[in-house]
C-alpha cells in the first residue's frame, strides 16, 4: 500500500514506535524532547529498525541506511521528511 507523505510528525512517529516497537511515547513528549536519544524513550536500535521497515513497506520507498542509526526523535523525522521529499 503506499501512501502519500508530505511529512512524518512526532504524533506518527509516536504511533510507529508502539506498533513497531511496542514503545508507548506521548507525542508531546517526543516533541519537547526532540533532541534526547531515542534509549531514553525506550527504543533500542531494533525497534528503530522495525520503524524503518513499516515505513518503508507503507510507503514502498527505501529510506537512507543510516535512518536506522539516527540517536534521537528530531534526527530521524529530519532524515525521514528529506527522504519523502526527494523521493530517495
């Protein structure tokens, strides 16, 4: 299925993480802590990795490879919405 994006938001990215990651995040946090690492909001690498993979079959697009090693929420919405908008 894909489906056009503009632009992923702290409120997807927060709904991602519990269903890829099984991580519950409000979306306000994640906002107002953009810049902390993603540890602190209980995602490790492989639920990142799994974030990576739901975005990508949802949007048939193959994201940047270090998307999977972005440290913190600000970080990967920042690579993500690049990607959407150059179509890499």
């Amino acid at each position: 299925m894909t489906t056009e994006v503009t632009q992923l938001t702290f409120e997807e990215l927060a709904a991602l993480m519990k269903k890829a990651a099984g991580v519950t995040v409000d979306p306000r946090e994640l906002e107002d802590r953009a810049d902390a690492p993603f540890a602190e909001f209980g995602l490790d690498s492989l639920g990142l990795l799994g974030i990576v993979g739901e975005l990508e079959n949802r949007h048939s697009l193959a994201l940047p490879t270090d998307a999977e090693r972005c440290k913190s929420p600000r970080a990967f919405l920042d690579l993500v919405n690049g990607a959407f908008m150059t179509g890499a």
